[in-house]
C-alpha cells in the first residue's frame, strides 16, 4: 500500500513542517521551505528488522591494531593527500563544494588520472556533462587510463549496479546534486533526495571498503547546497577556495575524521589544469610592491605549513559620504576591532576615514596572528610611510592594546628567515620564551613588542 505525504522542508537545516511558512523554525532562516511529495509503500516492520545488530562488540586493543594495519592510498598529487591527511582511506566519504567553475571537477579527473596510471579501478559518474565534454577535458588535461571508466548516470539504483558490476577502487559522483532515487517522489536536488542518495553512498562505501568522492553545489553564501545534515554523513569537507580572476585556488578541510581540518592545499590554475605550489610564500609575495604604504608582510600557520602572505591596506580620508571598512581576506570585524585599538591606544586618529584592507593572492586568513599586520598596514597608509623592506610581523592584539603571544613562533620564524627577511617584529613573551628554550635563526633580528606603540615605534620614524 503506497502513502502520499506531503510536507516542507527547509534547504538550510532539514527541518520538515506539515504547513508552508515563511521562517524556518529550526534555523530561522527566510524563504528555504520547499514542498516535498513523497510516495512510499508501507508494510509492517518484521522483529528481525527491528534488533538487526551491526557487528559484536570487540576489545579496543584489536580495534587499534586493525587502525595501525589501515593503508591510506596516496592519490599522487601531494597538495590534495596533505588535505586529506596522506590519501585516501577506504571506505571513506568525501564531499568537496566550491563556487562554479573553480575546479572542482577538474582537480577530480585529475585525482582519477593519476589512479588509473597505476592501474586502479576508478569510476566517474557524472550527471551534469556528457561523454563528450568529459573526453574534451581528459584531452586538455592529457588524461588517460583504461581503468578510468566514465558513466553519464542520474539515477541511484543504476549507479548501484555498474558499482556491484565493475568493483572499482574509487567511486566519483559528480554531482551528488544530480543523483535521485526513484523510490522517492521528490525531484533530484531536493533535500529528502540528497538525504537518502547520500546515506545510500556512504553506507555503499562503508560495506566495500571503496572511497567514495562527492561533489557538491554551493549556495550563494558559499555553503554546501542541502541540509547541514550532510556534512554530518560524510567523513570529510573540503572546500574549493579562490577567485576566477586569480589563477591560485586553496583546498581547505573544513571536517576531516581521518586527519587535521588545519591543513590546506595550494593549487595553481594553468591550461592543463591544477598545478601544485611548492613554494606558496614565494607565490604570494612574488608581486608585492616596493616601498609602498600600506603593504605588510605576516607568517600565518595552516595546520604544518607555514605561509607568508601581504597585507594591503588603504586609509583615505572619506569625502563621499559614511565612512566605509572593506575587508577582502579577512574578517571585517577583526579590521574593525584592529582600528578602534589603533585609535584608543596610540592615539592614531582614523576616524572619519575609509579602509579598505586585502590579502594579495586570494588567501583567507582566520586566526589571530595577523592583527599585528593588520595594525602595521593600517597605521602605514594612513602615516603614507612605507614599511622598512626585509620586515615582517605575526602577534595577536588584545584590547587593551598589548600584543600577545601565537603559536608556532620558531615555524614561522624559520619561513621568515628561509625567504630572506631579516627582520621580524614578535610579542615579547613570544621572544623571550624562544630565546630561553630554542634557538633563533641565524641572522634574523626580532623587534619585541608589547603593545601597538611599540610596534609603531619599531617601525616608522616619528616625525
């Protein structure tokens, strides 16, 4: 007997309702209900179905050493394995989002390339483009392998099948988005048909121990389109990062069982596809000014890597109405905080100004070792006095003005000196404990600061 129940659910979060309404009320979100019709056959539930077990229960001594014995397959792009924490594990569920057109599924092809060059198993399901333009991109990416197998496929139930008939090493689908099953009334992109596809693909992946790679749409806002829920089904998140007009592109776990979500990828976007950057420092500094207001060097910390990036900042007196704080790269709110410190606490009037601040390169930069940067860049444009050449900085600010100390000091130092600065301005807890327990890179002179004077004073000559 087949029962036909509609309700709306909200895009967002999930939350069904039996009644449209304007605001969700799990999330609170406006206009994201969507009807949904779903036609299922109901029977009674057997007693077996019911207390069906997954498994005994076993000793954790044999649960850790089945952990040692797991072997990760490296995919042989060395960016993308470090964001994944050292390749792929069986088993696993991987959703990866980005902005169209980013390179979400040519870093894909590419991953399913280097598999098929060492004769393993990879199939790609794709729903959104033909055999045809698939072959294009394989040809400008000089991919190739017979292991590859490339199926044009929409509906769950025959993905299924060429997953119980080829047994591949790796499965792709791309995109989750496009894959419906016919037991559901709902239409392909919904959020009850992203639910079950999803929980289908990566209970399918548990049981074959096969990896199984997911791409997914963004959102306006930049997130994953469907619920939340399905960032809690997979394993892990990756999410594609950059702009179109710049050719660099960063791969950055937001969620990863298997290894650190601190960990991103660098990426270069030519005509034969995705580059690795060895060298990320160097590529984002490589066209930084010289002797310019306003641009200022930090080390910040991703996960094990280090990376210099510039900050550019612009301090214009406001002569076209409210004044206006634009951030690219960072947190507006963080600008914000930065330049009422400046203000209150050096006496460095930016009332009445417009700041525009950006990271050069595309790079996003969240933690708090840039606010030193951002405090020199701001007090740079707005003094028109250049930042002495071969000078870098990291430190948090507090409010009172004081610059604390970061992790990974001797990191970062190191990146400094391996790049050829020779100066670098640190909180002074950040120095003395260095010095006391390690030791300094040759040739690098620190300025110690404690608070936003200081850093002033170390780097502007006082008129």
């Amino acid at each position: 007997m087949a029962k036909r129940k509609v309700q709306y659910v909200c895009e967002a979060c999930g939350a069904a309702t039996i009644k449209w309404q304007g605001r969700c009320s799990g999330c609170n979100a406006w206009n994201t209900l969507v009807e949904e019709v779903e036609e299922a056959e109901v029977r009674p539930q057997r007693t077996s179905e019911r207390v069906r077990s997954r498994g005994k229960p076993v000793p954790l001594p044999d649960v850790l050493a089945s952990a040692q014995q797991e072997v990760r397959t490296a995919t042989g792009i060395g960016e993308f394995d470090r964001v994944l924490g050292g390749g792929l594990v069986p088993g696993s569920a991987i959703l990866v989002g980005g902005e169209p057109g980013i390179g979400k599924s040519t870093l894909l092809l590419q991953v399913a390339g280097m598999l098929a060059a060492r004769k393993l198993k990879v199939l790609y399901c794709t729903g959104e483009e033909s055999l045809g333009q698939i072959g294009m991109r394989a040809r400008r990416l000089e991919v190739e392998g017979e292991t590859l197998l490339v199926v044009p496929e929409t509906r769950l139930e025959s993905l299924t099948a060429h997953v119980e008939a080829i047994e591949p090493d790796l499965l792709i689908v791309d995109s989750i988005q496009t894959v419906a099953t016919g037991e559901l009334g709902a239409s392909p992109g919904s959020v009850t048909q992203l639910r079950e596809v999803t929980s289908a693909l990566v209970g399918m992946a548990k049981s074959r121990d096969m990896p199984v790679i997911l791409v997914g749409h963004v959102t306006k806002d930049g997130a994953i389109a469907g619920p939340k829920m399905l960032e809690h089904m997979v394993d892990t998140v990756l999410y594609f990062e950059g702009e179109r007009a710049v050719p660099y592109r960063i791969v950055r776990a937001v969620k990863n069982r298997f290894g650190s979500t601190n960990e991103i990828g660098v990426f270069e976007m030519r005509h034969r596809g995705l580059v690795e950057v060895d060298n990320p420092s160097g590529m984002f500094l490589s066209e930084r000014p010289r002797n310019a207001a306003g641009s200022v060097v930090v080390c910040t910390v991703e996960g094990s890597r280090p990376l210099m990036a510039e900050i550019q900042a612009l301090v214009s007196p406001n002569s076209y109405g409210p004044p206006r704080v634009t951030a690219i790269g960072v947190e507006t709110s963080r600008v914000l905080l930065m330049l009422n410190i400046l203000e209150r606490r050096s006496g460095l009037r930016v009332t009445g100004h417009d700041v525009f601040v950006n990271v050069a390169g595309g790079i996003k930069i969240n933690e708090p070792a840039v606010d030193a940067a951002l405090v020199a860049a701001l007090a740079s444009s707005k003094l028109d006095q250049p930042i002495p050449a071969g000078l870098a900085l990291f430190g948090e600010v507090g409010l009172t003005g004081e610059v604390r100390a970061v992790g990974q000091a001797l990191l970062r130092l190191a990146e400094i000196r391996n790049l050829g600065f020779e100066r670098c301005v640190l909180a002074h807890s950040n120095a003395e404990r260095l010095r006391r327990e390690t030791e300094l890179p040759e040739g690098l002179i620190l300025h110690e600061a404690r608070d936003v004077r200081d850093i002033i004073d170390a780097l502007f000559v006082k008129e």
